[in-house]
C-alpha cells in the first residue's frame, strides 16, 4: 500500500504534494518523492519517513505548478533511493500505488528490447512502457491506454509528460483513486485526506476509468474503448480527522473492512492456477532443502502466534513435517532444540517484536535455517531473516491486528501449497483446488464484514458481561485463542479462549448466566462435536453466541446469538469465523467507550523483551 497525490493549478505544486502526503502516509513510509514540471522533470526522492524529503525540499525548492507526489510502502524492491517513487523514464515521470502482477515477463520482454532499468520496483515498467508510447508518436493518453493492456494487477498512477507540462494523465485499476475539483486547481490522490484542506469535491473513479487532469478541470474516459464518461461529484463533508480514518471512527473499524483487499494482497500474483502452485518469491526453498528438514518451529507472540498455530495446521496437513509452533518469549529462553535441519519461521506484522527478533536470531545462531512471515519490508526480522514472505497488507495503525492477522494467515496458506507442491505431497489438483478455495476468501470475508450490526446488537446486549469463553476447534482453536485477545485488548473484558474439548477438564465450572460463550462451529470435521460442546454450556444456563454457516438453522437453534457466516471449507473457516469475534470486540469496546486504537497499557510494537 503507497499514497499517490497529483496536482495542476496555481500554487507551488511541492507544498500541495508535501501536505497530503503528510496525510497519506498512514499508507506508507519508508521513502517519498515528488516530481515537479517546469521546463523538464525536477525530482526529488529521499529514504525514510517524509520530513526527509520535506527537510530536502526546505533546503532546495523545486519550483512549479504541476507535479506529482509519492509515499512508500515497499512491495518490490527495497526502501533504497532509487527504488522510491516517481519513475522517470525519458519525458516521463510516473508514480503508482498497487502491484503489477505480470511484472516478471513484462521486465524481461523491456530488457529483451533494449531497455534499461533503474531500480527494482514493478512500477517501472509502466515509464518505460509509456515513454516507449509517447516515443513512437503516441499521445499521452493513448500511451497510458496501450501501457494498461500490457500490464496486469493493481495500479493507480499518476502520469507526468515533459511535452505536456499543463497536465498530469490518470489511471484506476483496483487501487484506490480519487480527483478533486478545485477553483482554477485539479487533484488526484490515493485518499481524500491528502486534499481535504484544498477542496471537497470529490470523483470516485472506477476500475478502468482513466483521467486527464488540468487547471480548468477534468476528463473522464474508460481506458479500454477511450469513451468519455462522466461521474458524480460527491461534496465530502468529513471533519480531516474523520477522513484519515476514511469517515470510519476507529483504525480498527477501518482495518477491519480492509481485509477483502488486504488478502487480495497477499495472494495477489502469487498463484499459479495452471500448476497448482504458489510463486513465493522471497521465500526460496528447494526440494531438497525440504525432503532435508526433520521439522519447522514457527515463532511468534501475541496474535501472530494464533496464525502461527493456523500455520502448523496447514503446513503439517500439507507436507506431513511435523511443525511446532512456539511463543518467542519462551522459545529463546529454554535451550531449543534446532539444527541445520530445523526451518524456523518468524511471523510478526511489525517485524520488530524483540523476542520474536532474538529466538530467529538464537535458532541461526543453532543453525537452524530461517524464514519469515513480515508485513513491514525492510523490518528488522525481514532483513535478519532474509527469505522472507511479505503480506503486504499496508500500515496497520489500530494497536488490536486484525488485516495482519489475517493476510498472516493467507501467507502461511500459500506457504503450505507451496511446501506441498515442492515435495509433491499435494498434486496439482489438490494444489488447484486449495488455491481456488483462498481466491473465494476476500469475497467471503466483505460478507462476513456485513454482520457488523448485527455484531453490535449482540454487544449491546453482553456489554455488562465481565467475562467471556471462546472456543473452537482444530483449526478454529487458535481462532477462539484471537477473539478471546480481541476481547481483552480493547473492552478491558475478561476473556478465555479453549479448545472446545477442553470445556469439561474444568473450564466449564465458570459457566454461568453472566458469562457468555463465543463459539465458532461453521461445518467441518468436528461440527458434531463443537455442538456438543454449545450444548453443554446450554444445559448450565450459559449464553452461547454462536457463529456458524448462513444456513446452518439447526445451530442457529442451539444459540441464544448467531452470526451466520458464509459457508467455507476446513481452511478458509478460520477467515471468516475470526470477522464476526473482531466485530463483537469492536463494538463492545465502543459500547463501553475505551480508547480502541491505543488500548491502556500496549503498545503496537513491542521492541522490549
Ligand atoms: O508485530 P508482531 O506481529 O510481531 O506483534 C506481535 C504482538 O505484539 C501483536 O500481535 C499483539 O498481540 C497485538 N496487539 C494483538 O492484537
């Protein structure tokens, strides 16, 4: 996820582009840039957070009224200078949020033509592409155009033109875009928040819409046919903060209804449905390398753990190593068994957390081989791990995770395939099918998002409870492990997550009228048994709120709540029963009117041991 901003008008385009992506850089932060127009392109990149390149342009101005701007969030390539954004190719200068899935034969068909790239980034592909338009005679436009139907993924771009110094050029493909219509001034940003203070005129472009952008205003047309279109205009009337959180009152509320998009981030580009198979690039690993491996350690803390614990079951179903998974806290302190024929994998979201940092650096230091699952690029543990798979689900501000968990989850998924591809445990059918499943998840995740209502009906009626069982199993354990810690995190409640088979060893005896029990049971291997369980608790005068399949009456019978979820399969039931525990936690921590995105006492990456 990176912020994008575009300006023509009357001001000095720098200070526009520097304010909102001052706004825009809960998006993405490890590098910036601008590209300004006058009489030739004038850039301006530095690495790190933005006062870097607001210091740079402080000290050296760069001059002009058209211009585009830039915040990072590293995808491909690292947070390196020559990496950060905008591109400039011969008269072009471009800057992009989004991945570009076919980058790999895109790059290797320019270089095959003689062209030479200057950073790692796929979205250098789209200046060469379009300076190769331009350069053949092309107009601008129609050379974005061409540039669209070669590529393949996620892209808004903003398109500077040496030979056109009054414009900037647009394009919409599943990343977000907006314009905005200002007095003798025109935008274009990621977010409305980075042009709030200007104007609050809004268009909502849609996914092929393309743009043309100049001081009197704008034109709309589809990319792929060239047809005008027009849009509404939509007057925002947002407060700025409001804005920053996309009119959501919480960073979690926000987080929570990115996951559709989050996931299909991590999955993007990774899966080849012909093979069966998962591209993991970054994660590196051979047959042998495999066939090698006496067992994986999975390390983690907090909610990475509970996707850790996912992990195992995954990765042990898929490829028969035996997997362990281990809090790093506790890990590093007791003498681990781990040798060369270990493969440790850290999960974190941050890829700071300072046990999870120090029990990969203590199974290296045994030799074990390392892997890890990141969501910030160039974190600490990413470089110590070097193989590493990105989740790629963008800055996560809410303290409480909830989009990393569950691109964490969707990661480990891949990884699973890919592990089982590699040893030919899973065959390709087997491999297709479990890919076809997870593209079904971000789809079934937004519906599962809809039962926020109901969620919050539900908390309204348990927000006086002062403590709460979830349980689960198999694969819906570590699922009832999350909601419980959702729940203690932010509505202070006291919570307790089991495996559902475990209620009659003696966490039943808390059973009572005042606490009630979440339990996950959508279809699977162990429904008969979980209802069981929700029945057991029934019987003692517990009031069980259940989550289970939409059509599933018969649990909806059982339960004194239901959240009916999307029907899934033994896999993809963690995603979707996991939403409506996120939700209830949300909502009764609203209810009881707690400080959601910095909760007392934690903080959001925990850097001490
Ligand atoms: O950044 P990490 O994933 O390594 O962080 C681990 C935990 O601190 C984190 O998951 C924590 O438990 C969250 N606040 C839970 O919502």
């Amino acid at each position: 996820m990176c912020g994008i901003i575009g300006y023509v008008g009357h001001q000095e385009a720098s200070a526009v582009i520097v304010e909102g992506l001052r706004r825009l850089e809960y998006r993405g932060y490890d590098s910036a840039g601008v590209a300004i127009l006058n009489g030739g392109i004038h850039l301006r990149r530095a690495v790190g957070k933005l006062i870097n390149l607001a210091d740079s342009l402080a000290a050296l101005p760069l001059n002009g009224s058209v211009g585009v701007g830039h915040t990072r969030w590293a995808t491909h390539g690292r947070p390196t200078e020559p990496n950060a954004h905008p591109h400039v190719v011969g008269r072009i200068a471009v800057v992009h949020n989004g991945i570009i899935e076919n980058h790999h034969q895109l790059r290797a068909r320019l270089v095959a033509d003689g062209h030479v790239f200057s950073s790692e980034t796929d979205t250098e592909i789209f200046s060469h592409l379009i300076n190769a338009g331009v350069s053949k005679g092309l107009s601008l436009e129609d050379a974005v155009c061409a540039a669209t139907k070669d590529v393949s993924g996620a892209y808004a771009i903003a398109v500077l033109d040496v030979d056109h110094p009054e414009c900037v050029v647009v394009a919409k493909q599943q990343s977000p875009l907006i314009l905005g219509v200002g007095a003798g001034e025109t935008f274009c940003a990621s977010d409305i928040p980075a042009i709030l203070m200007h104007t609050r005129d809004v268009i909502f472009m849609e996914d092929g819409d393309m743009a043309i952008l100049t001081r009197d205003g704008y034109e709309l047309r589809r990319f792929e046919t060239g047809i005008k279109v027009e849009r509404a205009v939509t007057r925002i009337e947002w407060s700025a903060v409001a804005a920053e959180k996309d009119g959501y009152e919480h960073f979690m509320l926000k987080e929570i209804h990115e996951q559709p998009r989050a996931i299909t981030d991590t999955i993007r580009g990774r899966i080849s449905m012909a093979d069966g198979d998962v591209y993991s690039e970054g994660m590196e690993i051979t047959r042998e390398d495999l066939a090698n491996l006496r067992r994986i350690v999975i390390i983690a803390c907090g909610t990475s753990w509970h996707a850790a614990l996912i992990g195992k079951q995954y990765i042990e179903e898929a490829t028969r190593i035996p997997v362990e998974v281990d809090l790093a806290s506790e890990f590093r302190y007791r003498n681990p068994i781990v040798d060369s024929r270990t493969l440790v994998i850290a999960v974190s979201q941050s890829g700071e957390t300072a046990d999870t940092l120090a029990a990969l650096k203590e199974s290296q230091r045994r030799g074990a081989r390392a892997a890890a699952v990141v969501n910030v690029i160039g974190s600490s543990i990413a470089r110590a791990a070097g193989n590493v798979l990105y989740t790629h689900a963008g800055p996560e501000i809410g303290v409480a995770s909830t989009k990393a968990f569950t691109t964490q989850m969707a990661a480990l998924y891949l990884i699973a395939v890919r592990f089982g591809r590699i040893l030919g445990t899973l065959n390709a059918d087997q491999g297709r099918a479990l890919l076809t499943d997870l593209l079904a998840v971000p789809g079934d995740v937004a519906r599962a998002i809809e039962l926020s209502g109901a969620a919050r009906d539900i908390a309204k009626t348990y927000v006086g409870a002062t403590s709460a069982l979830y349980l689960g199993r198999g694969l819906l354990h570590p699922i009832a492990l999350e909601g419980a810690l959702k729940l203690k995190e932010i509505s202070y409640i006291h919570a307790e997550g089991y495996a559902a088979g475990e209620m009659k060893h003696g966490p039943i005896a808390l059973v009572d009228e005042f606490t009630p029990t979440i339990i996950a049971a959508p279809r699977g291997p162990t429904y008969e048994k979980t209802c069981s369980n929700l029945q057991e608790v029934a019987a003692r005068g517990g009031a069980v709120i259940a989550i289970g399949d939409e059509d599933d009456d018969e649990l909806r019978s059982m339960a004194d709540a239901y959240l009916p979820v999307p029907r899934s399969t033994p896999w993809t039931a963690p995603f979707v029963s996991v939403i409506p525990m996120q939700l209830l936690a949300y909502h009764l921590a609203d209810l009881k009117g707690t400080d959601i995105d910095q909760p007392r006492n934690l903080a959001k990456s925990v850097t001490v041991e």
